[in-house]
C-alpha cells in the first residue's frame, strides 16, 4: 500500500516541493482569500499523490517553516523535523502514520504471527 509510485519522479518531487513552498509562504491574512493549502483542497491530500511528490512537498514546506513546523490534518500529516519519511494521511480505508500503513477494515490488517 502507501503512496502512489510515481512514474515521473523528478517532474513529482518538483512539483510537491514547490506546493510545499507556497504553501508554508501562505499567511492567510487577506480574508478576501480563501486559506486553503494545497493539499486540504480535495483530492490534493497525501493519500492521491505520488511518494515523489510528498517527499518533495515535505521538503519545500519544511524549507521555509523550519525544522519545528509540522502539519497535523487528515490530508497531510507530517513533521519537518522528521522530515518525508514521517509523511502520512487520515482518510480513506487504508491510513498511514509514520510510514506504517494501517487498515480501518480489520479483515485487511497485516498481522505478524
């Protein structure tokens, strides 16, 4: 399971770093405009991009906030100071947390025996 493999992992890692950036540039302060980063607009969350474009976004986002920034949504759920290795989301039949996945349908879950 996981994420997407990507079949364009350069042109995916620039374009989730660069996401990433503006979206960690986003200030919100113009009420004019709606505040909605990249990933929270649907189906732009984690769980519908590729492994190279959430690496790259982690990356980007993480660039300009800091390494004690972190993003706790359904759609993306990360730590910057983890870095892309801890890049996960809460929706959909199969979640992911911290590079583990885990099925919300217990018929589906891996057991280790």
């Amino acid at each position: 399971m996981g994420a997407l493999k990507s079949k364009h992992p350069v042109v995916d890692y620039l374009s989730g770093y660069y996401y990433g950036l503006g979206d960690a540039n986003d200030d919100c302060k113009d009420p004019r405009i709606p505040c909605i980063e990249y990933v929270w607009k649907s189906p732009n969350g984690f769980i519908n991009q590729t492994d190279a474009f959430i690496d790259g976004y982690v990356s980007g986002f993480c660039k300009i906030a800091g390494p004690g920034a972190s993003m706790d949504e359904d759609e993306a759920d990360f730590w910057c100071k983890d870095g892309p290795k801890s890049a996960g989301w809460m929706i959909g039949p199969t979640v992911r947390s911290g590079g583990i996945d885990f099925h919300r349908d217990p018929k589906l879950q891996v057991t280790n025996k």
